[in-house]
C-alpha cells in the first residue's frame, strides 16, 4: 500500500477528484494554500494499492494542468517610501507535486 500526497490547483481539483472515484479510489482533499503566489490549492491524501500507483499517477497527470498567471513582484524593502511601479510578471501555475509514500499499515474501520 502507498500514500499518494497529492497538491493541485484549485481549479483542478473537482475534475481530479471525480476521476479518481470514478476509477474507484477514495481521496480526503484539505484546503491548503501555496507560498509564492499565495493561490488556493488542495492537497489530495490518496491511499493506493501498490499495484495502482501508475494508474493512480496518470489520473493525476490527466487531470492537472500548469497554466500561465501574472503576478506583481514584491516591492522592494530598501526603499519603503520610493514610488513603486511594477509590470506584471508572467508566471506558470497548476500541475501537480506528487509524494509517493509507503505505508507500514493500513486499516479501514
């Protein structure tokens, strides 16, 4: 058995998880929030039989996908009271960081 921690674009996580069931795997999904873009995103906890982790890992793979956003830069902290005038950058988002854990013990109750 394998823990499969899954973290995924919001927008991609309805898609995913319905996916997922429909091949019949059970996801817990947590509200989680990324650090550089301060975007929404899930993190999917996903227990996979050994056997499964390829198929499981192509669902995930079909269903998230990276996509271009802008975002403002930071304004600098040397000079608090200078004008700031900043141009969008262009950023790539989404896609999925995957952790493919082995699990000493599993049991359902």
């Amino acid at each position: 058995m394998k823990l499969v921690v899954c973290v995924v674009n919001e927008d991609d996580t309805s898609a995913l998880v319905d996916a997922l069931t429909a091949d019949g795997y059970r996801a817990t999904v947590v509200s989680t929030t990324g650090g550089f873009l301060r975007q929404g995103n899930a993190t999917l906890v996903i227990g996979v039989p050994d056997q499964d982790v390829a198929d499981a890992l192509a669902i995930i793979k079909a269903n998230c996908r990276t996509r271009l956003a802008y975002a403002n830069p930071l304004p600098p902290t040397a000079e608090p009271l200078a004008p700031y005038v900043s141009a969008p950058i262009e950023v790539r988002v989404g896609g999925a960081v995957v952790f493919v854990l082995d699990v000493e013990r599993f049991e359902r109750y």
